[in-house]
C-alpha cells in the first residue's frame, strides 16, 4: 500500500508546479502596490512567516504524522491565491499581504515534510539508497509541471488579463490537496512518541553539533535565500529584454530543461556527492553571471539553462543532508534549517527590491549573482583546509 505514495508524491509535486501566475507574480503585484520594493515585500511576507512557522510545522510532523501535516499545505495556497485574485479586483495591497501569510505557512507544513515522506517511504520499502533516485524523478515532475504552467501562462497572458490567470491558478491546488489525501503514513512516524519540546531540542543539539550537517545546512540557507530571490526578480528582468508573453516562453523553456535536469540525476550515482553539488553550484552562477553581463535579448535564453544544473545541486544536497538527520527528528531539523533560510531570504528579497527602484533590475539581479559566487567560493575555502 505504502508504494503507492511514490505515485502520488509525483502528482503533488506536478500539481504544485502548476501556478500560471508564477512568472509574472511580480509584475502582478507591483501593479496592484505600483512599487517593486512593495511588490518583493509580499515576497518578504511569505518569508517570514515561514520562518516563525517552520519549526513548529515541523515538530507537529515528527510528532503527528506526515500526511496529517502535508493535508494543510495546499489547502492554505487555496485561500492564499483567493486573496492575492481579490487583491487584483478591489486593487486591495492589504490583502496580498494576508495572501503571503498563509502562502508561507503552506511552504512550511510542506517544507522538509515532503522529503521526510519519500526518504521513509523508501526506508520502509527497504530501498532507502535509491532515495535521490525517486526524488529526483519526482522532483522532474515538479518541473514537468512549472513546464506546462508556463506554455499556459504564455496564451493565457496573451488572450487575458494577469487578474484571470490568478483566479485560475486556484484550480491545480484544490487538485493537489485531493493527492495528499491519499498518501499512506510511514511507520517511521507512527512509532515517534517523544514529546515536543525533547523533539526540538534533540534536533538543534544534533544539528549544532554535526559538523557536516552544519556545514552544508549554512550553504543551503545562503544559497535557497539568493537563489530564490534571484528566481522571484527574473520575471521583472526579463521584461525589459523582451515581451511580457516571451518572459512565460523562457521559463517554459527553463522548466523544460528542469525536468532534464532532474531525470539525469540517476546517470551521475557513481560521482562523488559533493563534487556533483559544488560543480552543480558553480555551473549555475557561471551561467546567470553571462547572461547578465551580456544584458540583451539573448540573455533570457542563456540564463534559462542553469536549470540543467539545478536538479543535480538540489538532489545532490537533499541526499547529503538526509543522510546526516536522525530519523525521528527528521522533519524537525529540516524545519530548523529552513526557519534560517526564510530569514535570510526575507532580507534578501527586500534588499533586491530596494536595489531596483534605485538602481534598476539589472543591477539587483547581478547582486545576487555576485553573493553567490562568494558563498561558493567561501565553501570551498573551507573544503579545501579540511575544516569540517
């Protein structure tokens, strides 16, 4: 009975990937608060509330259960793109906030509980060395269907307004939350009957004192805050190159080669993990660093490719970090990790979003890139003397 989360864990992540408003969410925005600074502040929002939300989402999956956790998520985007689709009609900035409140609470309850799910449905299986294989092929779909999402972004952008592509990227969710229902749980957390608080407490001290675990934890949350916040701007970056409907063309195109992406992981299991990561890492700073400097139409194109790389870097550190987590503190040490995240990447979107309205996107684009490659370059300082 238990395979069967595997299915649907594909269809979660496709349907999850379906938002056609996900483009453009920042052009949407901005014309509803008519400031990019405001705009990346729902963005910042979202954030933050995952960020108070995370480690109690995550103590309340280690402690009841994944699919009790999962069933929130999506119902709570629901209410989330009715808000954000209101906001549109009655031109109401107050209630994209509210929208981006409950987005974040969504990501939380998913965050680390969905990958917790898999790597105990595989454990339970008895196949728990071909977790980075069933991830990354579900994570394709994901991509598979941002990929869908964006070709019909592109005609619906075309024929309609951005105010109906909101009302309609309610649909998929209401979908997803229908997949979740379905979902087995685990033994693993099932038998977990320590109280909350020794939960929490265990999955700090063990997180503080694995120095692995801590080391690439810190790359994870540094590199999710700017890589997300880079992924959030692209929309309003590439609309200066080229048009609106060629800006959902690109990331059709972006997701396409996400899905390749992630079903080539399989073929690189006889690499080194942390080679596959740091390559990974630096192929995709290389490539969105290009694509700025160059700065014209062709750029969009050029920077669509990391997408090549980023199934690799995000299997490759899923698979690391997994392996370092205790198994009843899964979920919760996850939730620790992307509590951080949320922090950092809260700062970073209003850093960005200050940056544009004074010096244009193009700029706040390149900042990012630029704090990336220096993360890179500090994790391989501290690689290279043996530190960890």
């Amino acid at each position: 009975m238990i395979q069967r989360n595997i299915i649907l864990f594909k269809l979660t992540q496709f349907f999850g990937g379906l938002w056609f408003l996900a483009p453009l969410a920042i052009v949407y925005f901005e014309t509803i608060t008519h400031s990019y600074a405001l705009a990346m502040s729902v963005f910042a929002v979202s954030s933050l509330s995952t960020t108070f939300m995370e480690i109690p989402a995550g103590l309340i999956s280690d402690k009841m259960g994944r699919r009790k956790t999962l069933l929130f998520s999506p119902a709570l985007i629901c209410f989330s793109f009715l808000l954000w689709a209101l906001a549109g009609n009655f031109h109401c900035p107050s209630l994209l906030f509210l929208g981006a409140f409950l987005y974040g609470t969504a990501e939380s309850l998913k965050s680390g509980t969905d990958e917790a799910l898999i790597y105990e449905t595989m454990e339970e299986l008895g196949e728990k060395e071909n977790f980075k294989i069933q991830y990354a092929k579900s994570r394709g779909w994901g991509q598979t269907g941002l990929a869908l999402s964006a070709v019909m972004a592109a005609g619906m952008t075309y024929f309609c307004s951005l105010q109906t592509v909101a009302w309609i990227s309610l649909i998929p969710f209401i979908c997803q939350f229908i997949a979740v229902w379905f979902y087995i749980e685990p033994k693993r957390t099932r038998e977990n009957k320590k109280s909350t608080w020794i939960n929490f407490y265990i999955a700090f001290k063990k997180l503080w004192q694995n120095k692995k675990l801590r080391f690439y934890a810190t790359i994870e949350m540094l590199d999710t805050a700017f890589g997300m916040a880079t992924f959030r701007f692209e929309g309003a970056y590439y609309q200066t190159l080229i048009t609106q409907w060629g800006v959902n063309i690109i990331r059709f195109l972006k997701h396409i080669l996400g899905i390749v992406g992630f079903f080539i992981v399989p073929y690189f299991r006889k690499i080194n993990i942390v080679k596959l990561f740091f390559t990974s890492m630096i192929a995709n700073a290389t490539v969105r660093l290009l694509g700025v400097i160059l700065n014209n139409a062709f750029s969009p194109f050029i920077m669509a490719t990391v997408s090549l790389f980023y199934g690799s870097e995000k299997t490759s550190c899923t698979d690391i970090m997994q392996k370092e987590f205790s198994p009843d503190q899964r979920a919760t040490m996850k939730s620790i990790i992307s509590c951080l995240s949320s922090i950092f990447m809260a700062f970073a979107l209003i850093l960005m979003g200050y940056i544009a309205d004074k010096y244009g996107v193009r700029t706040a684009i390149l900042s990012a890139i630029l704090i990336k490659i220096g993360i890179i370059i500090g994790s391989l300082i501290i690689l290279k003397k043996k530190i960890i």
